[in-house]
C-alpha cells in the first residue's frame, strides 16, 4: 500500500476506533452551557461574596477553621495573623510571601464558590513516623486575584473551574498513647469542662484562659500544626479520558500505519496493527507497574519512612536562605525515591524532587518555573537508638514549630511534641548538592 493511502485508512480506523471507546467511557455533559456554570456568572457570583468565602456554603465549621489560618493572612498581607502552631518551614514560606506582598503593597485574595459537599471534603486521617496526619482536599470553583492595598483593579486574575485547595496537617503522637491502629488519638479531647465553672471550652494549645471565669487550663493534647497549603486546578473526568483516548489513538495511528505501509495483505495488516498497539499499551502498564513496586519496595528499606517530612527537609535545605528579591512562593512537588543505601548507622537516599517556584516581580504579572533536580540525602539508620548530645533542658529554639520551649521530661517540645531524640532523623543534603 502507498505511504498517502496507508496514512489515510490509518486515520479513518483510528478515528472509528477512537469514537467508539469514546461513547463507551466518556459522559456527555452539557451542564456547563447553563448560564449558571458560565464562568462570568460564577466570577460575579463571588465577587457579590461579602461575608467571606464560605457564604451560602455547607462546608463544616473545622474544615472553615483551617483553611482560614491560610487564607485570611494572605487576604489581608499581614504575618500578625498567621496562626501560632506551624511547621517552620511552612511558617519561613508564608511569612516570605506575605513580605514580597507588602513590598509589591498587595494582597493575594482567594473566593470560593460551588464546594462540593461532603463526604468528599472531609478530612483524611493517617499516621506514620510518630505524627498524626489530616489533609482536606476541597473540590470548588476559585477566583484568586492580586490586589492593591488601598483598592483599585485587581493586577492579576486567575479562575479556575476546577480548583482544589489542600491543606495538611500534623500533630504529635506521644509514645505513651500509641496503643492499637488509631486513626484518630486525640479527637475526644478537642473540648473540656472547666475545673472552676464547668463551661464547655474548645482546647486550642496546652494552656487555655476559660472565657468565663479566667481560669487557667493545663492540657496534654497536642493541638494540629499546619504543614502544606496549595492552589491548583485539576482536569475532569471526562477530560483526564479525553488525554488517555488521544494517547491511545496516537499509538494505534502508529502501529497501524507502518503495517498498512509494510504489510501487503490489508486484513492482515490492520489486525497486526491493533495488536501491535495493544501490545505497547500492555508494556507501558507493565512498565508504570514496575516503577510503583519499586518505589514501594524503595520505602520499605527505609525506617520510620515519612514522605511528608523528607519534603519538609528538603524544603528547608533548598529555601532556607532565599536570595532572589521576586520569589513569592515555592514547593516540592512528587518525589522519587531513586536509589536507597544502608550501612549500620545511616541511610542514603537518592531522590528526585519536582519543584515549582511562582516569582512576583515588580509592575508585572506573576509566573511560575518548574524543574526537577536530583539531590543525595543522608540521615542515621535507627533515628530512634540515637540521643541528642548537650544539655536537654535549657531553653531553646523548636527546630519544628520554632516556639521557644524547655523540653519536658521525655525530651519533647513542650508545644508540638517533638523530640530531641528525631534531630537524627533529618534529612540532610549532602554538600554541594543544594
């Protein structure tokens, strides 16, 4: 058969294909032609918003909490109003952030509408590396926008009909109560009675003033610290379908055309071409198999592995003497465990990290850069068996929420729990690498 002819019936198979898998698994939606869901009406729809993000939303009082320890500071441009209980590199972020705002003299404003209800907006409970974890993910249509302080037109807008905000958290678990498979430690002591008068109070940190008679309250609950906050626009359903169903066609156009082309018999040709495409579809599955067993298997080799605070390591090792006067905000991404080394007394890792850094410069628009880098990291095998040398009960610095503190009796900060025993179980960037 003829290069053009080849090409041609290639084409017309592949389509017919293509459009036959697409009724099977795509849904017609015609919703977003409703005036409702256009965006200008959902843009005004939040701009009318005068009691904050969550008007006329369903979104429980806890989850609202959250969130607003992120977006009220960066609504306002003011570090004053940061909560007290954050990871420090957190907190380094989103105090660097708010200080480029100010400078820029503007604020960084996010509305909500459309929030999906639950149960798909509650939090997502999981423990590892001696810390409780819940993250939020909530699905919603978002305006952010860049303001002037002292009003005027917005001098950046971006909407997206897809958004998810993510929020992470963590809070100490004490060896002490880490019986049995909990998902949850310290749910029940999130409220108490007063000692004095018997008012209901809502425990925020370890030492709480009751409202009523002034009492002071002692607790032993460790309140949640926030660790990560992110704006992102995510793809449909039917549009993640849509990528695969041109990826899939893009290989079978492939396969079938350089076997019409070669091959004389057309019959014979056509059925080697689709099976030759399923043939590379079935390796490409095989492949991404294979990469997330080893990565699991990678994880198993470590101790105590915990994604979320390699991150924060890293994080703290690339950002913690930011130079360029622009940076706005930063974070690492995925991360791929490439390579794992262990001796008796310490662990080497070697990773890739996915990284996006959004830069504000002067009288322009803001832009984001993203690469990856490969770093080598190191840290002792059995964090656990190891002590901090020096002198543990003078006042210092917390080297995880940054509240100055004089360890307790088991070592631990007495506001977030972390020990001083975990100082071995940081990350740490071999030189030269950062």
């Amino acid at each position: 058969m003829s290069f053009w002819d080849a090409a041609s019936l290639a084409a017309a198979v592949t389509v017919a294909m293509i459009g036959i898998l697409a009724e099977k698994i795509i849904e017609v939606d015609f919703s977003g032609l409703l005036k409702r869901n256009w965006k200008s009406t959902r843009c005004k729809k939040m701009l009318a918003q005068r009691k904050g993000p969550w008007q006329g939303t369903n979104v429980q009082g806890e989850l609202r909490r959250v969130f607003d320890l992120v977006l009220l500071p960066l609504g306002k441009a003011d570090k004053e109003l940061l909560p007290a209980r954050m990871d420090k590199n957190f907190r380094r972020r989103m105090e660097g952030q708010i200080e480029l705002l100010e400078r820029r003299k503007l604020c960084r404003e996010i509305r909500l509408t459309d929030i999906v209800p639950l149960p798909k907006n509650a939090f997502r409970h999981w423990n590892d590396d001696s810390r409780e974890w819940r993250e939020s993910v909530l699905q919603c249509s978002a305006l952010e926008r860049l303001l002037p302080k002292e009003g005027g037109r917005p001098v950046h807008t971006v909407y997206r009909k897809n958004a998810r905000l993510r929020v992470l958290q963590s809070r100490h678990i004490r060896s002490s109560d880490r019986a049995g498979k909990q998902k949850d430690y310290y749910a029940h002591k999130g409220t108490i009675s007063c000692p004095s008068c018997g008012a209901e109070i809502e425990l925020h940190s370890q030492q709480t003033v009751c409202p009523y008679c002034g009492g002071v309250i002692q607790s032993d609950f460790y309140d949640w610290q926030t660790e990560a906050f992110a704006v992102y626009e995510q793809m449909g359903a039917n549009q993640e379908k849509a990528l695969w169903l041109l990826a899939w066609g893009g290989i079978l156009y492939a396969c079938l055309f350089l076997c019409l082309w070669l091959i004389q018999n057309t019959l014979v040709s056509l059925a080697a071409g689709v099976g030759a495409a399923v043939l590379v579809l079935a390796a490409v599955i095989a492949v991404s198999t294979i990469t997330y067993r080893k990565q699991e298997k990678l994880e198993e080799e470590i101790v105590r592995y915990s994604e979320n605070y390699l991150r924060s390591c890293i994080s703290e090792a690339l950002y913690q003497n930011v130079e360029h006067p622009d940076l706005m905000d930063y974070g690492v991404g995925t991360i791929r465990l490439k390579k794992v080394v262990n001796t008796v007394e310490t662990t080497t890792i070697t990773v890739q990290v996915y990284i996006s850094e959004t830069y504000l410069p002067q009288g322009r628009k803001p832009h984001t850069r993203k690469y990856k880098r490969t770093l080598v990291l190191q840290r002792a095998r059995y964090p656990q068996r190891r002590k901090q040398d020096g002198k543990l009960f003078t006042e210092r610095e917390c080297p995880s929420c940054g509240a100055n503190f004089v360890p307790d009796e088991n070592h631990c900060c007495s506001f977030c729990g972390y020990s001083f025993q975990a100082d071995s179980a940081k990350w740490v960037v071999q030189t030269g690498q950062v």
